[in-house]
C-alpha cells in the first residue's frame, strides 16, 4: 500500500513538474500579450505600400485559384536583384469594401483622409530562387494568397504586453486626450469583440504609439448609424416608460464598453486589439487614449 502510494505521489509530482516546465517554457503561451497571428493577420492602414513585388502565379495553377498554408507560388524577383533562399517575405492586400454601403455617415471619409486599408494576406519563405523568379512556400497563411497579391520584405513586428485586465474602469472619467473612432476592421466587417483587430483615425503624427491603449466608449442618442434607430430612445420609449424631461447625448453619461491595445501605427490611423469589452463594439464608437 505504502508503495503505491508513493508512486502515486511521484506521478503527481512528475506530471505537475512537468506542466509547470512546459509553462516556463512557453511565456508566450499565456495572455500576457498579443500572439504571433493576431499581431501579423491583423492588417493595417497606410499611404506608401510598393507594390513592384507581386504573386505572379503557384504550382497546380491550372487548377488552384487560390494557395494556403504549405503550398508553394512563384513572385517576380529572382537572382538578379538579390533574392535568396531562406529569405522571407509577407503578402498583403489592399481591402476593398464588396458592398460599399458606409455604417455610419462619415465612415467613408474617415477612410479616405486615414489611407488605404490593407489585409494581412500570411507570410512567404524563399525556397528556390531562379534568375528571375523565386518559389516560396506559405508558412504562415492568414487567409487565401491569390496572383497579383504585394509581396514586401517581411518585417518583425513588435507583440507588446497587456495590462491588468481587472484594472479596466467602467465608469472612466474623460481621459483629455486625443479623441477618434472605431472607423473600419479587416474585410470592412462593422461588429466587433475581444480580439477583434480595428481601424483608428488616429496614428503617429498624433502621438499614438505601438503599446498605447485606446477607452472604448458611445453616446446615448446619436443617430450617426446606417441602421434605423428610434428617435429620443435615451429618455423615452412608448409603452416602457419616460422621464419627466427630455435629455440629450450631451446630457447623459457615455458609455464605457471597451479597450484596446495599439499593436501597429500608420501616419493617421492605427490598428487596435480589443482586449476587452462588455458589449459588442460597432464602427462608428468612440475611442480616446488613455
């Protein structure tokens, strides 16, 4: 009995042993920042992508419309200006809206003066270079890689650390900063969570930068939204009740729905991770730095 016991407690021993190992192992396995896909499949908004470097096609083109994690696509650079095996690359895609139908009225503007809008396609590594072309294998595939996708020189990008969740403050008094919107998300989708990745009208030439976090909140009353709203519904509503006077948004407390975490900056927008959120976020809420 006795000897079974101790085997028993050298089993539990060894198997907590070896979780906690496992766990030391991989600090990027907990929460305690972004992970490598929501950091490089998030997209991102810019005014200055060079585009001389593209897909130009892949292996079974006579049948594949599209290429995924493994398969191998030929791009348009090869010995002759430099390229060689091992080197990476990542694939991007300008974003474009398939149904062109704004959810708030000033959405397509915002867009506009913000730049172009471009998705995260995945990531190439050169495995046979020609004196013209070069074959590369997707090794990190976002979503679907098709011909004429850019192809750029990959870039590290930067996974900074959450803060303390249980720190977020519902009722958050007026930062005094820079005030934006939630103004786009990758595939022009309008309806967003924790760990969503959004689109900021605000970037570096105001100050945003990599790490920063972004208060998540809207107003009670406006009726900014595409989608019908009922007039008045923030202090009356038939047949459910009425206060005794009328309020406006401006008379009445924001609501404080969310944050986020900067994790890429362009010159005037900014890519957001939600990180948290007590409600669903739509295009067109309110951020401020905090």
């Amino acid at each position: 009995m006795r000897a079974t016991l101790a085997g028993l407690t050298f089993f539990l021993f060894f198997a907590v042993a070896t979780t906690s190992a496992q766990e030391a192992a991989q600090p990027g396995s907990a929460t305690n920042s972004p992970d490598f896909s929501a950091v490089n499949c998030s997209g991102f908004v810019s005014d200055n992508v060079p585009s001389d470097i593209r897909v130009i096609s892949g292996e079974q083109s006579n049948l594949k419309i599209t290429f995924s994690h493994g398969d191998h696509v030929y791009i348009n650079r090869g010995r002759d200006k430099g390229v060689q095996v091992g080197d990476r690359f990542s694939v991007v895609r300008p974003d474009r809206d398939p149904v062109d139908v704004p959810w708030f009225k000033w959405q397509n503007k915002l867009i506009k003066a913000m730049g172009q809008l471009y998705v995260d396609v995945g990531h190439l590594r050169v495995v046979n270079v020609q004196p013209n072309i070069s074959i590369a294998q997707v090794d990190l595939s976002c979503g679907y890689v098709q011909r004429g996708d850019i192809v750029r020189p990959y870039v590290e990008r930067p996974s900074p650390p959450f803060k303390d969740a249980s720190a977020f403050d519902h009722f958050a008094p007026v930062s005094g900063k820079h005030v934006a919107m939630v103004v786009a998300a990758k595939d022009r989708t309008q309806l967003y969570g924790k760990y969503s990745a959004v689109y900021v009208n605000l970037g570096s030439n105001q100050g945003v930068r990599i790490g920063d976090y972004f208060r998540i909140f809207r107003y009670e009353g406006t009726l900014a939204e595409t989608a019908p709203q009922t007039r008045n519904y923030q202090y009356e509503l038939y047949g459910f009740g009425s206060a005794h006077a009328k309020y406006s948004w401006r008379d009445l407390p924001r609501e404080i729905i969310g944050e986020g975490i900067v994790i890429n900056e362009g010159p005037n927008a900014s890519t957001m991770l939600i990180t948290y959120s007590s409600l669903e976020v739509y295009a067109g809420d309110y951020v401020e730095v905090e």
